[in-house]
C-alpha cells in the first residue's frame, strides 16, 4: 500500500497543538530531538506561537490521506539563513505512526520544498550516533556525515555524540535526476 501524506503548515488550531504536546512528551522526541517535555499548556503554545510566526522556521504538521486532519507528526527547517541559505533539518513521528513509509514519504516533500522552492543551498541536521533507523534514512536521502561532535547533547540521563549531517542543493538534484 503506498504511503499517503501531505505536509501542512503548523498553525495554533487545537489539532496542531494536541500534535505538539503529543510529540514532545515522548521519550523518543525528547531523547533525539534533545529536547525536555514541553509539560505545560504555555510551553506549548509558546512552542507553537514561535514555530507559526518566526521567519526564520518552516514548520509542517505531517498529515495522513486516509485519516483526515489526522497529524502524525512534524517536520521543519529551523535556524534558516536568507544569505547563505542554509537551514537545519528536523522530523519527528508519533511513536504509534513509526513504520508505515511517513518519515520518508515527508523527506521528500520537505527536502522538494527546502531546494526546488525556498533554493536552499544546504541542510544540515544533527543525528545521535546511535540512531541508526534515523542515520539510515537520511544517508538514503543524500546527507553525508561531516563530522561527530562528542558529548553534544545531554538526552535520557546522559551525554549523547551527534553526527553533523548535510546535503546541498547540486546533491539533492543530482540524486533525484537518477
């Protein structure tokens, strides 16, 4: 069955905020998102507040065809820079939508929207060493390791090493002109 998703922007509606306290209050978001919970209604809504104003982020909620208004999780470009055109990557799933093709499937919308559309020049993301679904996934998509950062961030009681990750625009088209 192929896998049906559309990204929509976040917005401050009730679906996308529900989505978002969802998402980060998994262990899974807070461990590879380096992130701690947003616990509170106004954690939340701030999250939302700068994610839905700030010109500096592109923010899409990750949506099902089958389901509608069904989000399943997000996917964003933060820390865009309009003069060199560079931006970071970052994608997370509801733990209960993991497996069904929707990481990928909103890869390839996003990475389409961030060179085709915005002309980013690169990406970058930073991946804990030891997530190998996730590194897999973004090798699959042209990022390139540039390097390990040793005890970068501080997730699940201890000090994680990231990989630094990026892709440009030319690889990016030269790999889906094959």
């Amino acid at each position: 069955m192929p896998t049906s998703i559309f990204l929509q922007p976040l917005t401050t509606e009730p679906a996308d905020y529900d989505l978002i306290r969802t998402l980060f209050q998994q262990a899974s978001t807070q461990r590879f998102w380096f992130q701690p919970p947003l616990l509170g209604a106004n954690e939340a809504s701030d999250f939302l507040k700068q994610h839905t104003t700030d010109p500096q982020i592109v923010s899409q909620t990750i949506q099902t065809t089958e389901t509608p208004h069904h989000g399943v999780g997000l996917v964003e470009i933060i820390d865009l820079d309009p003069v060199a055109r560079v931006g970071e990557f970052e994608i997370a799933l509801l733990d209960n939508e993991n497996g069904h093709g929707y990481a990928q499937a909103a890869m390839e919308q996003l990475l389409h929207l961030a060179f085709a559309q915005l002309n980013l020049h690169k990406l970058y993301l930073y991946v804990d060493v030891a997530n190998a679904p996730a590194l897999h996934i973004y090798q699959k998509f042209g990022f390139h390791i540039e390097g390990t950062i040793k005890n970068q961030f501080f997730a699940a009681g201890s000090y994680r090493d990231a990989h630094y990750m990026g892709l440009t625009q030319a690889d990016y088209f030269k790999n889906t002109s094959n």
